[in-house]
C-alpha cells in the first residue's frame, strides 16, 4: 500500500492509500481516513486529477517550502524538467518517463528533503512543460 494525496483539477484533495495505482489504467481505488463513504474504497478516475503525489507521512513538514532546484552536490537521476501548472503550482524535478502526447508521466523533485518522494502528473493539468 502506498500512501498518496490526490490532487485533483478542480482543487479538491483527498489523502489515502492505495494498491491499485497504474499509469495506463483509467480509475484506482483510494482507501484511508479522508475517503468518504464509510471507510469503503473511493474510485479515483485518474484523468480528474492534476496529480497524484506519493508521499512520506500524510502530515508533512508544514514549516517545509519546496525547493525547485536541485542539490549541486548531487547528479539528478533522468532528465530535469519544470512543469507549471495551469493552476499556477511550478514543480521541478527529474523524469524518465516524458513525452508530449502521452497521458502523464511520473516526476521525482528536485527538493531532497520534500515530503513526495515522486508524483504522477496528468499532462491536461500542465501549462507549460520543458526541460532544464
């Protein structure tokens, strides 16, 4: 199981876990305190979302601000790339995974001490996307 916050297009958030999680499929299954409907799985459709964001604990660092540049003494792993969002949210991360066209694509971020340790994004809910 692994712990996300799904993120959706239209703003809402909900926090849970999930199993079931594949970039080519269409809905997951998200299951965890914040779900509704008593504690049943709630069906994520995947194309809703702006991003799905795998992260460390669900509380976070509140006082934490992501930094979007990367640490000099270490090499990024894949290719650096800067998603703005159409929301006005900039992530900068690394990518092995893009390519214009395709649905979305995973991103590691730049911000060693992040709480996400890698998200999903959806490319409908992307701006602007290049690489660094």
């Amino acid at each position: 199981m692994k712990r996300v916050v799904a993120r959706f297009a239209d703003g809402r958030m909900v926090k849970g876990v999930t199993s079931d999680f594949l970039p080519a499929k269409d809905l997951f299954h998200l299951s965890g305190s914040t779900t509704v409907g008593g504690g049943k799985p709630v069906e994520i459709r995947t194309m809703e979302l702006k991003a799905l964001f795998f992260v460390k604990d669900f509380a976070g660092d509140p006082d934490h601000h992501e930094l979007n540049e990367f640490d000099a003494s270490r090499a990024p792993v894949g290719r650096a790339i800067r998603v703005a969002f159409k929301d006005g949210e900039v992530l900068v991360g690394t990518t092995t995974g893009y390519q214009r066209g395709r649905p979305g694509f995973f991103l590691e971020p730049a911000d060693t001490d992040s709480n996400i340790e890698r998200c999903y994004i959806v490319a409908a809910a992307t701006e602007e996307v290049s690489f660094l």
